[in-house]
C-alpha cells in the first residue's frame, strides 16, 4: 500500500487546474447526492461522482493522487445523466474527461482499467484508418493490445451468422479530413 510520504505533491491542486485549464468550478457543488443516484455506474465505481468531487474539493495531495488512480474515472459513460440532474450545473462528464486525461499524463492509471484504454485506443485507430468503425478490426486490435484472446470468442459465429460483423471495412470518401482531425489532435496533446 502506498504511504503519504510516497506521494509527490502535484504543482498545483487539481480542483485550480480544473478552472484554470477547463473552467468547470468543483466548489459549486454543495453534496446534494443526486448525480450519483442517477449514475448507472455508480454501483461499480470506487468512488461515486459526489466523492470524486469531494476529495476534489478538499484540494490535498494526497486526495488529488487517490482522483487520479480511481477506478472509477475509467468507467463513466459520459452519459451526462449526472450532468442534467445536477442543481449546481457541475459538468461532470468534462471533469472526467479531465481527470483521465491527467491520470493517463502522470501514470497514475488504474491497473484494471489498462483493458478500457486498449478498447478506446483500438476505437480510435479504427476512425482513423477508415473513417468509420469496423468491427472486425477494433476486435483484432483490441485483442492483440490485452492477449484476451479468447474472450467472447463464442459469439463470433452467431454474429457471422447475423450480419453483424463484416470482415472487410467500409471506408468513407471523406478520410483525409479524418485524417486532419487526428493530426491536430495529436498535437495539442503533445503540447500540453
Ligand atoms: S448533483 Fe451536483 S451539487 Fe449534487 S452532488 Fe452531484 S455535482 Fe454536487
Ligand atoms: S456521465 Fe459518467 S458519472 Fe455522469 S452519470 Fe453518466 S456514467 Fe455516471
């Protein structure tokens, strides 16, 4: 188990970087519970989203450094459910996207949530080549990036069989666009 004395102080507490870099305010919320009672994945977080917001709130390393390896930043959907219950407006789903963003820059991901990254990475490299998804390739890459390579390995024949997956990909006329998106956005990630 990882002591105090371990954990590096970040530069600046995370709740000032969530203003600064994505003007969202975790002061304004006051604890009322209603995001986490909408949230459909609050029953499998480590922490619910009002306690992510709290440890935010209180601003010590050491709670900023258990935000960051939660496992629970890794599983929302961001579904906004929280987001539209909320009476204070608090934009959890970008909170999040924050919050994984700086886990991720700081190797402070959650060991469990490695598989999640690999099925997002897999996702996005699929948009990147063709345009759109295919299937059978995000299920190949997915599965060369963990070696889970037996994992639902039954269902394939029923989806053959279905129509649901086509072995070769569909490739959209507008790829060079595509192409520019992920350019820009492999830039400004580098610059942060
Ligand atoms: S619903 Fe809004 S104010 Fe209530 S606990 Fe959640 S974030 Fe805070
Ligand atoms: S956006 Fe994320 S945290 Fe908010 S309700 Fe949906 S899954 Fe839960």
């Amino acid at each position: 188990m990882e002591t105090k004395s371990k954990i590096e102080p970040l530069a600046q507490p995370l709740k000032e970087k969530i203003l600064n870099e994505i003007n969202e305010q975790v002061m304004k919320c006051y604890q009322c519970g209603k995001c986490a009672a909408g949230c459909p994945l609050s029953g499998e977080m480590d922490y619910t989203p009002n306690q992510i917001l709290r440890l935010l709130q209180i601003g010590e390393p050491t709670c900023d450094d258990e935000v960051l390896r939660s496992y629970g930043i890794w599983l929302c959907l961001t579904c906004d459910t929280c987001h539209s219950r909320c009476p204070q407006e608090v934009d959890f789903p970008h909170i999040m996207d924050f919050l994984r963003s700086e886990a991720i820059k700081r190797k402070k991901v959650h060991p469990k949530a490695k598989e999640i990254i690999a099925f997002h990475r897999s996702f996005l490299e699929s948009i990147e080549k063709t345009g759109r998804l295919s299937e059978v390739g995000l299920i190949a890459s997915y599965k060369l990036k963990t070696f889970n390579l037996l994992q639902d390995v039954d269902l394939a024949p029923k989806m053959f069989a279905k129509g649901k997956l086509e072995i070769f990909p569909h490739r959209i006329k507008g790829r060079q666009a595509i192409a520019r998106i992920f350019e820009k956005a492999m830039k400004e990630a580098h610059n942060d």
